[in-house]
C-alpha cells in the first residue's frame, strides 16, 4: 500500500501539520523534528504528488465546518478539534450551522463551496445529500451522524453495542423493569443507540411488555417536565437508561424534584457525559463519548484527502468507542 502523509506523521512521532511544514519547507520546524521526519520519509518511501501540492498552492486555503448548534458544549469540542488540526495545516476555517434544518443544512453546504473551501467537515442533520451535487475536488468529512447511501468519509462513535453494555449494567444489578428515555429518532445516532436497546431486551431475555419508552426533545426544563408527569402517572420503573446528555440531565431534574433518590429508589445509566467538574453525587454510570478525539480524526483524514486530491479511493469509515465509566448510580457494582 502506498505511504499517506499520516502514515509519515505517525512514524515520526509528529502531527501531519508538522510533516506538511517540512514538505513544504513552511512554518518553524526545529531541526531535530525536521531529521525525524526526513527520515521517516525515506524509510516509507514516501513521495509527494507534486502535481497536487503545486494545485494547493493556489487553493483558498480554508476548510469548512457545518454542525447543528454552535451553543452545543459537545459539538464546540468536535469544532476546537478541527480548529487545532487546521492551524496545524496552516488552513482558516469557515463556521456555519444549520439547527437540524436540512435546509439550512443545503444553504450553508453550497455557501461553503461558493467561497471555494479546499474540504468541509459536518456534522449532518442525516438527510440525503445526493441532491447537493457537490464537487469531486472538496472531500466531505460526515461526522458523529450517518447518512443513508453517502459516499463520504464519516467517524462517528459506536452506539449499538455500547448501548447494549448500559442496558446489561442494569440488568446485572437486578433491574428488570425498565424506562428507556431517547430523543427523536432524527438521525442514526438515536436510531443505533434504540436498536441497541432492542438488541439488549432480546439478548437478555427481557419481557418487553414491561419495558417502557418515553420520546423527549432537547431543552432541559421540557425534559424535566415530561419526565415528571410520566413518572408521577406510570410510577417508578426500577431503572432508566436516558440515551443522551440532554435526557440524562432532564431526567435526573425531574427525580430531584420528586423526591427521588438515586439509586435507592431507582437506578440510572446514561450515555453521554453531564459532569464535567465530577461533583454530582451519586457518581453516575455513563458511556463517556470523546467528541475532541472524533473532530480530530475527522480533520486530519480531511487533510489526507485534500492531500490525495482527487485520487481518493472508497469512503472511509472510523468507530470511536465510548469509555464506560461505571458509578455509583445503579449501586455498587456487583
């Protein structure tokens, strides 16, 4: 297989950015740096396509980044990701959003190629982009959503089975009636991580019948809300999995409100990170996702590709794997 730019970067112990500097002989570069990438070239044989570099020397210069919510604390660590990848590159970059409006999402993807971005990072709202015709010369990076019969690049992390570890962590401590609280099913993220929960049911022998579901949207006070009068009219389950952030910290506002106490009245899971600082008491049991090693990955991928120019090859695909961070609230693990 012929050397990539990454794969020089990653035998010299360097970013891409950094062995970019050294092709290009632009930038600082300490000359001991400089000696290890050299020679990690040499041993890999790598050689640069002088035809591609001497095309990006006119090239804008500027990658573009679309996500959903540019107030969304997760989707600012995938941007600063790219942001640092990019100023590796020495590359601008060009933020837009488009609130999970596909036609938003049209707008802001054709002003990105109207202001002729070398490549584009986004995160999708999961709607079709065949329709958007946009140029074989700008690679396209999907991130954290997938999009039915894309050719794209996408990194993304692993719902299925990670969603299918936190519904056994409540069943291995006991609980067989269960309360799943997800978002809409917009995009494949929700989908994966609600057919890991059927999967787990299924796997573990459960009685669906006695397991419950209840649709929530993102705002935390609505979250809360609706949480509290299901659990107020259906009672308390014996455990819940809420299956992202927004629900996890709505449904434990609602069990504060209520009196309720975790876990000693019910055991919860979740997935996605609500505690930065560590200070919630109990320490609850999540899958801890990393959307800064995800926008990292999805940026210097784009830069393998703008670096291939046009000679890409078949779409590739990276899984990030959520950590389990197991808590205190379904218990003390058995």
């Amino acid at each position: 297989m012929t050397p990539t730019i990454k794969d020089v970067a990653s035998a010299a112990g360097v970013s891409i950015g950094t062995v970019s500097k050294v092709i290009n002989n632009s930038g600082f570069v300490s000359d001991k740096i400089r000696e290890r990438v050299l020679l990690a070239i040499t041993l890999l044989n790598y050689k640069p396509n002088d035809v591609a570099r001497s095309l990006k020397q006119s090239k804008t210069k500027m990658i573009g980044i679309i996500i959903d919510d540019i107030s969304n604390p997760y989707m600012m660590k995938i941007m600063k990701a790219v942001e640092d990848v990019a100023n590796e590159m020495e590359y601008n970059l060009i933020f837009s959003s488009h609130n999970n409006n596909p036609e938003q999402e049209k707008k802001a993807l054709q002003w990105l190629i109207e202001k002729r971005v070398n490549g584009i990072v986004m995160v999708p709202t999961g709607s079709n982009l065949d329709e958007l015709n946009i140029p074989k010369s700008i690679p396209v990076m999907l991130v954290d959503r997938k999009v039915e019969n894309s050719n794209f690049d996408l990194v993304a992390h692993e719902n299925i089975n990670t969603s299918i570890t936190l519904v056994q962590h409540l069943y291995f401590h006991g609980h067989r009636r269960l309360l799943f609280i997800h978002g809409a099913f917009r995009n494949s993220v929700e989908v994966e991580r609600y057919k890991g929960v059927l999967e787990a049911i299924e796997l573990l022998g459960l009685d669906a019948g006695a397991q419950a579901f209840l649709e929530v949207g993102t705002d935390i006070d609505a979250i809360a809300a609706s949480v509290r009068k299901y659990l107020e009219s259906a009672g308390l389950p014996e455990g819940i999995y809420a299956t992202n952030c927004f629900a996890l910290a709505g449904t434990i506002r609602a069990l504060w409100d209520m009196g309720v106490v975790v876990p000693d009245d019910v055991a919860v899971v979740g997935f996605g990170d609500i505690d930065t600082y560590g200070i919630l008491r109990p320490i609850f049991t999540v899958a801890r996702e990393d959307p800064y090693e995800v926008g990292k990955i999805a940026a210097e991928n784009l830069f393998e590709r703008i670096e291939e120019d046009e000679n890409r090859g078949q779409p590739k695909k990276f899984l990030v794997t959520p950590k389990f961070i197991i808590g205190t609230s379904c218990g003390t693990h058995p």
